[in-house]
C-alpha cells in the first residue's frame, strides 16, 4: 500500500527550514527506510531528478559576473562538504546501534550524496563545461576548502571512524554540521528566489531533507543519551570542543565574501530582484551583506539551542 506523502516531505506544504526544524518532533522508527522510498524518493522529488523543476533554466545574468561568482563559490563549497558528509556518514551507517538508526543513517547517506550531486550540477546550468567539472568544483571551493572543510572532515573522521564512536557522530553531524550550516541554507534559498529559481528549488528540496536530519537526528541523540547516562558529561564536553573549533573556522569570513559579491550583484540587476522581500516587510534589495548574514547567524544560534536544550545538553551552551 502507498502513503500518501506526510506534510513534512510534500514539496508544497512542508514547512520553511528553520520552522519544520525547530518545532517537529520526527523518531527514527518513523522516519525508516520505506518512509523515505516513499516520503522522499517519490514524494519530495517526484518530477525533480536535478533538484529543481525541469522547466526552470538560468537566466543570462547568472552566467557571468558577481552573481556567478557568489553562486558558484557557494555551491562548489557546499556540493564538496554535502560530499565529505556523504563519506563520513557512512561510519555512522556501519556502527549503528539498531536497524532503526541504521536505516536512518543510510537514507541521510544518500540525501547527502543527492545534495552534492545537484549542487554540483548546478554549476552546469550555469555554463561550467562538463569536462572542467571536477576540477571547477575545488577551485572555486578554495581557499576554504582546506581552511574550514578539512579540519571538520578530520574531527569527524576521528570520531567516526577511529574511535567508532557513534553518539559522538550523532551530536557532531546534528549539533555542529547540520546545526550550523542549515540556515545558511535557509538565507540561500530566500536570496536565490527572484534571481535563480532553480538554485531556490535545489535549496527548497534540500531543506526538506534537513528538517528530517536535523530532527531524527537530535532524537536519535535524546534516546540514546536516555539510555547511556554516564556518557552525559563526554558528549557536553565533546560538543563544546566542537563549537570550539567551528568558532575558530574562517566561516564568516567566507559567508561575508559570498555576500559582497552577491551585494554587487544587487547593484548590477536591481531590476530583477524588484520589490522581493527575502523575509516579511524587508525588501531584498535594501539588505546589506552584513545584516544577511546577521541574520543565518542568528537562525544557526536558535537552531542549535532548540536542539541542545531537546536532547537535554543545554550545559554545553555555558
Ligand atoms: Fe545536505
Ligand atoms: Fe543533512
């Protein structure tokens, strides 16, 4: 028998990132293999193999210019760490306590590997030849692809696969990755909307599969800290130390590079983005870098603290 697509995963009435994310409560025994076949596979991305509705193409001042430069670095940075999630989620895949976590772990695998997959294949749309492709990917990833996803892939590797530590894994993808860079997500789909309805849809799609990962995730957490007392006080140091080293990342500074360029992109095409209000009663166009990215900080900080103070480790946060 076929379900029909649950709220949360229909591509017209799930609720925005930072809404679904905060406020849905999603266990892992829902949200299992064949949930997902049918939830995910045939519901989210029924008719959008790319990410996107097939019928949206890229207009002409998305091919070259700040624009391109904004987008390309952007989603170059972000198919390469959807990439290394990929590969390090599937140290979570291997030691999963049950098949519940187990299954659940193997769907976000492959949601990730999907993410990587479309973002990567944007930058097609966008006129990189196919040929130049892999080697496009890491140019324009750089400088911070080994200045902040390196480090990040190295923590999680430790974690993950030296030390097998599966709780670990948990807290570092839900908390730290997935906590951190959703919202960014968020700033990008509202951003991209009147100018790349493509890459708007991509970053819909995605977010989507981030409500599931940002919400199984933290109770796959709360259930096994339930279960684990005594690993309490590792897990609260453990995401300190993880805050720790993303604070010492240079994230910010390469947010605020992508949105200057993105700011003279603005200036170049104000006709385009016309009277859009990327949130209620603020014009896209009147937003300045600084308050854009104010702003996904202050999402990534609620996020994070909804999801601590649910799994019962607010210490982490003093
Ligand atoms: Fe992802
Ligand atoms: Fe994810």
């Amino acid at each position: 028998m076929t379900m029909p697509v649950p709220r949360e995963a229909d591509w017209d009435l799930a609720p925005g990132l930072l809404e679904g994310a905060m406020d849905l409560e999603l266990t892992a025994e829902q949200c299992d293999l064949r949930y997902w076949l049918q939830a995910a596979v045939q519901g989210t991305l029924r008719g959008r193999p790319d990410g996107h509705d097939p019928r949206l193409t890229v207009g002409p001042h998305m091919l070259r210019g700040p624009f391109f430069d904004a987008i390309a670095q952007e989603y170059a940075f972000r198919s390469l760490a959807e990439e290394k999630a990929t590969r390090v989620l599937s140290f979570l895949v291997a030691n999963a306590p049950d098949v519940a976590s187990m299954e659940f772990y193997a769907t976000q695998l492959l949601d990730e590997c999907r993410h990587s997959m479309v973002f990567r294949n944007h930058l097609l749309a966008l006129g990189v030849p196919a040929q130049r492709l892999t080697q496009a990917v890491q140019d324009f990833a750089d400088p911070y692809r080994t200045s902040v996803l390196e480090p990040l892939e190295q923590r999680c590797l430790e974690v993950m696969r030296d030390e097998r530590d599966f709780i670990g894994g948990v807290v570092m993808m839900t908390v730290i990755l997935e906590g951190a860079l959703a919202p960014a997500a968020e700033l990008s789909e509202r951003k991209w909307r009147p100018l790349d309805p493509a890459a708007a849809e991509i970053d819909k799609g995605a977010g989507i599969d981030e409500i599931r990962h940002l919400t199984v995730g933290a109770w796959i957490g709360r259930e096994y800290l339930r279960e684990h007392p005594g690993e309490r006080d590792r897990v609260v140091k453990m995401i300190r130390d993880g805050m720790r080293l993303w604070d010492e990342l240079p994230t910010h500074q390469m947010v605020y590079d992508r949105e200057v360029r993105f700011q003279e992109g603005l200036e170049l095409h104000r006709d385009i983005v016309g009277d859009y209000e990327i949130w209620p009663g603020r014009r896209l166009i009147d937003t300045t870098p600084k308050e854009r990215q104010d702003t996904a900080d202050r999402w990534s900080d609620e996020m994070k603290t909804k999801r601590l103070v649910y799994m019962g480790l607010e210490e982490a946060l003093r």
